[in-house]
C-alpha cells in the first residue's frame, strides 16, 4: 500500500481523487502550498450506488490526528440531539429519480 501511495504521490495529479477498497473514502492529491511540499490527504464523501462520490468535496483528513478527533466530535452525543432537532426543522430534500443507464449485454 505504501508503495502505491509513494507513487500516486509523486505522479499524481493535483487534487486527483483514486477511490479505494472502501466505499466512500477516497486519496487526494493536495498541491504544494506557500512553500510545502504536494502531499496526500483521505476524502471520506458518501457514494451512491453507482460507486460515485454524493458530494463535490467531502471531509478531508491529513493526519491519524485529525481523525481522532473528528471522531471526538462525532461521537458527542450533544452532535446527536443537535442534527436531530435541525432535522426536525429542515425540509426534507426531494430526490430526482435517476435513470439507468443504457447496458449493453454481450
């Protein structure tokens, strides 16, 4: 794995995304900035069912470190009562119905 991520890394393209094994989080490739070097980041952006990332950008992770304490965060209960009283308010999004596409059988 590591090997594959040195060289996405160094061949990569800026903010390329490469999906992974698990559905929904994805590598990014970050360009250098005011003076760091290019580096990778996790996207964790919910799919749909064809596999295809739900938003244009997703929650970035750049460190074991900042996951742990999104995970902090997302555990709180207080997150919890909050998200269920916003749903309470908010309307609910309409979804569009999407066709299938065409397939072609062989």
């Amino acid at each position: 794995m590591e090997a594959k991520l040195a060289d996405f890394l160094k061949s990569g393209k800026d903010w390329e995304r490469k999906p992974t094994s698990v559905l929904g989080v994805f590598v990014l490739k970050m360009p250098p900035f005011k003076g760091s070097p290019a580096r990778l980041a996790v996207e964790l952006n919910p799919t749909d069912e064809a596999g295809r990332p739900t938003r244009k950008r997703g929650v970035l992770l750049r460190s074991s470190a900042e996951l742990a304490e999104y995970k902090k965060l997302i555990e709180d209960e207080r997150l919890t009562s909050l998200l269920k009283g916003i749903d309470s308010l908010s309307s609910k999004p309409v979804k569009k119905e999407e066709r299938a596409p065409e397939i072609i059988e062989i």
